[in-house]
C-alpha cells in the first residue's frame, strides 16, 4: 500500500512548515506520493529544502507514473492504492 503526504502548503503557513510537515511526516515511506500545490504561495520556495531534506533521508524523487499500479487495484478518498 502507498501512503500520500499532504504538504499543507495551501495553508500558507510558510517555507519551515512545508519542509518539515513533508520531511518529518510519520506517513512518509518509499513510495510515498507528496501533494503540492503550483498556486500555494510559499511552495516555489520550500521545494529544494524538501527535495535535499528527502534525498538525506535516503529517499529518491521519481515521476509518480512510476508509483501508480496499473490493473486490478483500486484507490481509496486518501490516495491509498489497494490490490483489488
């Protein structure tokens, strides 16, 4: 199962709080979808701090076609991929 990461970044709380609400998630594991916003103010700005924060932690960033099952699987309200 996939978990997703929502960054919050639509809250506007600012860079720190984008960073570390992605970086130190609990939800965060390998495979994890990251949610982002292109219209959020403060997101352009946290983007290489969370990108450096995740590869520190020995996460690799990859094109989400690369997460997303293809068949007999079914997705839950929360982005949460299940074998059907």
């Amino acid at each position: 199962m996939r978990s997703s990461v929502d960054s919050l970044d639509w809250k506007d709380y600012g860079v720190e709080s984008i960073i570390d609400t992605v970086v130190n998630n609990p939800h965060l594991g390998n495979g994890s979808i990251i949610l982002c916003h292109n219209g959020a103010k403060f997101t352009k700005d946290a983007l290489e701090a969370m990108i450096t924060g995740l590869q520190d932690k020995g996460y690799t960033i990859v094109p989400v076609s690369e997460l997303i099952y293809t068949g007999e699987y079914h997705m839950d309200h929360e982005g949460r991929q299940f074998k059907d």
